[in-house]
C-alpha cells in the first residue's frame, strides 16, 4: 500500500439508524473503531447524482450546477427534462457547456500527479458524474453498465473475472463482481492514490421493497460481506491506507403515488417531477413566483417550499426558504422548488422507499492504516469533535455542517434558514419522521 492512498466506499441510499450491527455488523465494527463523523449531512436536495457530484467537487448544488436527478434545461433538451440518469445527455450538457461548474477529484488529482480511479453498480449517470474527467485523464473507471466504463478495464474485468452479472435487487452479485475488479484488478494494475467504491445497494433494493422488507436487509448484508473481504483484503497490506465510507442520502416510506402534472396544470411545460420538484416558472418575477408559492403552500400534498428569485438569491417570499439557505441558488435551479408532505408514521405506510429530498443523516466514518499501522490519522483518538463538526470540506457527498441538528432520520427545519426573516413562517412547527429499527 502506497502511503496516504485512500479508498473512498459509498453504500448508495443506507440511513445511519439502519446500519445495525445486526444487518451490517462490519460496517458497523468499522465505524466503532474509527472516526464516526456524526454531524456529517447530506446535501439538498438528497439524491444520488446531486450528491455523487458534490463528492466529487466538495462543492454544494448551488456552486457545482448539477441541481437535481432531473430538471429543464432547455439548452440540453429543448422540449423535455434532463435526466441526469442517462450518461449521454451528460455527455450533451458538458458539450454544451451547462453541466459542471467546478473541477472534479479526478481532474485535481491529475493536476496534482496523482493516480485515481472509481468502481461502481451505480447508475450510468451517477458513474460518469463521479469519475467526471477520467477519460481525458487516462483514469481507470467500472461500470456494470456497456459504455460507460474505460474500454479497456471492462475488457480485462470480462477476460479475467467472466461478464457482467444482471441487476437484480438485491443487487449483490453485481456488488461482489464490481469489489473483485477492485481487489484483484485496480489496485494490483493502476495503483490509486484515491479510489471510489460506489455500491447501488441498499438504495435500488429499498426504492422497489421499502426500507425494512426482507429483500432490502438482504441488500445491506450483501454489501457488508462485501466490505468485509475489501476489510480483510486491507488488513493483508494489499489495498490502500486509508478506508472513508459514506453514503449519499437515506429514505423515508412512500404512502402513495401522486401526479404532479394532473395537480399543477397551469404550470404545464414548466414542472420538472420528483421526489424534489422544480417549477421553471415562463418569466420567474417576484410577483410569479409569489404566487406560485402561495398556490403551493394551500396544497395539502405540498411539503417545505423554495425560491430562487434571479439576482438576488437570499430573498425570500412568504411560505418559501431560500433555496441558497440550503446550498441551492443556482442559475440553472427553478425559480421555485418543493418537497411533498411528509407524514407523521410513514414507515408504517405502503413499504416503499423514496429518496428523502430532505437533508439527511448518513453514513460517514474513516479508518486508517492496517491494524499494525502507528497513529492512523482517522482513529478516535486522533480526530476531536470540534473536527469531526467544523464545516470544513470533506470528500464525500455528505458534508459537515454547522447548522441544527437533524435526528436520524428526515425532518424539516426547525426554524427559519438564516437569511429568511421570521415573517415567512409564523408559527411554523415540524413532524419529525421516526421510525423503530427492524434487525
């Protein structure tokens, strides 16, 4: 192992209070044992090709320009959403100039000499969102997706390690192939300085089954035998010094499906739907957007309301945040965005796992150094609270923050962001959402 050299491991979707050490008892010996950065949060909104960009540029929506999983960019696609799904509308929006406005890990890492490289079952879009740039730079990428991985990687993967597995959920036979690639190809073959591991489960497994469902448990004991042999495989001094984990945001239980577009038929061609929603108001004045907010904010679906009002983006309008408050603002951000309503038991609703837009708490820990290691950098011991809290940048999609704690699980603000005056919520209460632990 090269000295310094880290590994960066995403477990795509996991909620801090579900990594259990009866459903991931790796992971969570891990994390006991190393640096536990508990006011780590994700960023808003909470979705995994928003948040996989921000692991990568250590930068917020509002700074990097990748503002949500879909949105209207008209230069990209003139009568339709951009689906950040899809690697060649990517691809298209980075022609064109409105993808990323910041650089890439992989791209300072290049500047800097230094070796990268990312594995992942995740998406084709999240996986050219997180290795953005490594093509130009000569940088190994994976992906069980065909063509989006480097060319030559895929082939020897196929060569030494036979195809690619079909997604299933739980997606664990594609995780394992893609920790093989990992373990016995990268590391031996291109030795990085920094790798990322991005596992799409137990995300995939929780969107079709929910949160606590006996296929989703399976998912994340999946990925914790997975990272138990990349444990193992460490400690024999054949991988990196260094072991980051994360994930990118949790999930909260659906109760039902609703139509946006049914609901909002004034503001067709202008609503971008989701699990966070933009409405790409025609010509975004304050008076518009005023009342956009206030038809929303008298929905009984309508859940915590946003703007970005052009040139000035810390105002605000009665009922709406800031989006800047949140890490949002962005020019390429609708005028108005919204989360729907949270209920008070929504685990105890129709099982299925939703992406919670809201800031969430994740996952995030380190460990240095093999077990013979002295003074590993990341031991408890080594990184005070005041660290772990600081708001510095981290390399991951979740940040440290110095903003109110959330509980472990998704919950509205409890006050006014700041730059929002007091008018705007008189009288605001909250519903946290909790829910027990299943093993």
């Amino acid at each position: 192992m090269s000295a310094g050299s880290t590994l960066l491991v995403c477990f795509d979707g996991l909620r801090r209070d579900r990594a259990t050490a009866e459903r991931m008892p790796n992971l969570s010996r891990f994390m006991a044992a190393g640096a536990d950065l508990i006011k780590s949060r994700s960023v808003f909104p909470s979705e995994t090709r928003v948040a996989s960009t921000t692991t990568v540029t250590g930068c917020t929506p509002g700074e990097h320009g990748l503002v949500a999983n879909q949105f209207i960019n008209r230069a990209v696609a003139a009568d339709g959403l951009f689906n950040t799904a899809n690697h060649r509308n990517l691809a298209r929006a980075d022609e064109l100039g409105v993808l990323l406005d910041r650089q890439s890990l992989g791209q300072r890492l290049a500047a800097a000499g230094k070796r990268f490289a990312v594995v992942t079952t995740a998406t084709a879009g999240a996986t050219y969102m997180m290795s953005y740039g490594a093509e130009k730079h000569g940088q190994p990428v994976f992906s069980v997706h065909p063509g989006v991985g480097t060319p030559t990687l895929m082939k020897t993967a196929e060569e030494r390690l036979g195809p690619v597995p079909a997604a299933a959920t739980p997606n664990t036979a594609q995780i394992d192939y893609a920790t093989r690639v990992l373990t016995d190809i990268v590391y031996p073959e291109h030795r990085p300085d920094l790798a990322i591991l991005w596992m799409s489960d137990p995300d995939i497994t929780s969107h079709g089954f929910g949160i606590d469902a006996p296929e989703t448990i399976a998912a994340q004991r999946g990925c914790d035998e997975a990272f138990g042999r990349i444990l193992d495989w460490q400690s024999s001094g054949e991988g990196p010094e260094n072991i980051v984990v994360m994930s990118d945001h949790g999930h909260v239980t659906g109760a039902a499906r609703f139509d946006l577009a049914a609901a909002l038929p004034e503001h067709a061609g202008q609503l971008s739907p989701g699990y966070f929603s933009g409405l790409y108001l025609a010509e975004p004045t304050r008076k518009a957007i005023t009342a956009a907010v206030e038809r929303l904010t008298h929905e009984p679906w309508c859940g915590l309301v946003f703007v970005n009002i052009p040139g000035d983006p810390q105002a605000c309008v009665p009922g709406a945040l800031p989006a800047s408050a949140l890490g949002g603002g962005h020019r390429r951000s609708a005028p108005v965005c919204f989360t729907l309503r949270a209920a008070e038991s929504p685990n105890r609703a129709r099982p299925r796992g939703v992406s919670s837009p809201v800031r969430f708490h994740p996952v995030a820990a380190c460990m240095a150094g093999s077990p013979a290691a002295n003074s590993p950098p990341f031991s408890p011991e080594k990184v005070r609270p005041s660290e772990t809290a600081s708001g510095r940048r981290r390399p991951a999609g979740c940040r440290t923050s110095r903003r109110r704690s959330l509980p472990s699980s998704a919950s509205a603000p409890t006050a006014p962001a700041a730059g929002c005056c007091e008018r705007c919520f008189p009288g605001m209460t909250t519903r946290p959402l909790s829910s027990p632990v299943a093993a």
